[in-house]
C-alpha cells in the first residue's frame, strides 16, 4: 500500500509529463497559426504558463526529494509531436486545435485538483498552493478558449467560404 505521499509523487510526475506534452502540442499549433492573431497570441501566453507551470511541478518533486519521470516526459512529448503533426493533414486544423485544447485543458484542471487534494491529504501545504496556482491558469484557459470557441469557427467557415486559408 503507497503511501499518501508517495502517491503524491507519482501523480506530480503525471503532471510534469503532462506540462511537457502542453508545451509540444501548444508549440507545434502556434507555429502553423497564420490568420487568427488573438488565438496565437493566447496561445502564446499560455505556453510561457505552461513552462512556469512545469517549473512549479519540478520544484514542487525537489521538495519531495523526488524528480520528474523522463520516461513520461519523453511520451507526453512524442504523443503530441503526433497530434500536432496530425493537423497537418487536416483542412480545419484550427477547430480541431480548439477543441483539443479545450479537452486537453479540462484534463489539467481535473489532474490539479486531484493534485491539490493529495498535497492536503500529505501535509504538503505548499504543494497545495503550487497546483492551486496551476489550476487558475489552467481555468482562465479553458474559459478563454470557451469564451472563443464560436469566434474561431465563424472566421474558420468565413475564411473557407472565401477561399482563403482557413485551417491556420
């Protein structure tokens, strides 16, 4: 039987993978964005999130006298090395991205409060807080991209109406 803590590191070693394949899949999806300027830039912001995000999962492992797992790592970032590479091949690249990453945020946001409830469980007063602080940033995401979501698709359909490049 694990240990709460021990649990604890397991599931920030998820995170730290997780954060990982954020950045992979955020960075591939930024780099092909051409015509929607305020997603890019949302995205944008949410990778530097994404790498604080990291950062605080790492100190966070330090503490615990623990790291984070290259195996994970290395998967998160090979999956989304092949989402994004999917996109590609897709003619509405741009709505299938947000509803991955729509999906993809509500993830993080159950993954941190599943965080915030062990770090409590383990006495990890300051773990707590760094996930807390990962769930903000998560949940301002997924509003954004909710807040968004009928935006990008009516210029994707008015773009693809006109003939232009609709899919980035």
């Amino acid at each position: 039987m694990a240990t709460p803590k021990e649990h604890l590191v397991a599931w920030l070693r998820d995170a730290h993978a997780m954060e990982e394949q954020a950045e992979t899949m955020l960075s591939s999806q930024s780099r092909r964005l051409q015509n929607y300027p305020e997603l890019k830039a949302r995205i944008d912001q949410h990778i530097e999130e994404t790498r604080e995000q990291a950062r605080r999962i790492e100190t966070c492992l330090e503490r615990l006298d623990a790291g984070a797992s290259s195996i994970k790592d290395i998967s998160g970032k090979m999956v989304a090395l092949g989402q994004g590479l999917s996109g590609i091949f897709v003619e509405d690249e741009v709505v299938k991205g947000t509803l991955a990453g729509y999906t993809f945020e509500h993830m993080e946001i159950a993954s941190y409060k599943i965080l915030i409830t062990a770090a409590e469980a383990a006495g990890e007063a300051e773990i707590a807080a760094a996930c807390q602080a990962n769930l903000a940033e998560e949940m301002a995401m997924a509003e954004w991209l909710d807040q968004h979501a009928a935006g990008t698709t009516r210029k994707f359909l008015n773009l693809d109406q006109a003939d232009q490049t609709a899919k980035r």
